[in-house]
C-alpha cells in the first residue's frame, strides 16, 4: 500500500506540472482510467490521516460508525468510500469467526497453552 501511495503522488505531481492523463499513464505503466482515479480522489492526505486514527481507535467500528465520525470532522463520503480508503491504507476487514469455527479454534489454542506452558 505504500507503493500505491508513493505511485499516486508521482501521478499527481506529473499531472500538476501540465502532462496529459494519456503520457502520465505510459510514464508509470497503468491505465489512463486508473491515473483520473486518482486524480479526482475526494479526500485529501490529512483527512485520510484522520480516518486513518478513526479506524485505529476502534478496530471493531463498521464502515458506516467511522464514516458518522470522519463526517464530524467535515468529510462528506458514503460508506464505499471509507472502505476504499482504508484498503488503500492497507487494513484488511477479516469476517467474525462463526460459532462452527469458534469451537475447534478454542480447543486448538487450549491444546497449544497446555504443551507451551507445561
């Protein structure tokens, strides 16, 4: 994710100095369409910043809980967005364990204190 970002800043920074979509594209090695992403991202660096502490605040917060808060510090996004956002960032949302898969998870680490501790 950090070569991700350091690739859109070099997008950004070619845009800026006057170069069309189309050569900056060829200058980085992606699709014209990917460089407009960027180029037309809703959110700055210090507002990704605050979702950034938002989100390590509360790791459990649904995208929907971070957005309410990131809207109180005067972002206005949908949900899709923070999710982006945070994958861009490198977080990864892991599904809850279902109880099939808490039961054997419980023995298993059971097992494993008793032979680590014993």
């Amino acid at each position: 994710s950090h070569f991700k970002w350091q690739l859109s800043e070099r997008i950004i920074k070619l845009l800026k100095e006057g170069k069309s979509s189309r050569s900056v594209a060829k200058d980085v090695g992606c699709s014209q369409s990917a460089v407009s992403k960027i180029w037309t991202k809703k959110t700055s660096k210090r507002q990704d910043r605050k979702l950034k502490a938002i989100c390590l605040e509360n790791r459990k917060c649904t995208a929907k809980q971070m957005r309410n808060k990131w809207e109180e510090t005067g972002v206005n996004v949908c949900d899709r967005t923070v999710r982006n956002r945070l994958k861009e960032m490198g977080f990864k949302r892991k599904p809850p364990l279902t109880p099939k898969q808490k039961k054997p998870r419980l023995q298993w680490a059971k097992e494993k204190a008793i032979v680590d501790c014993g």
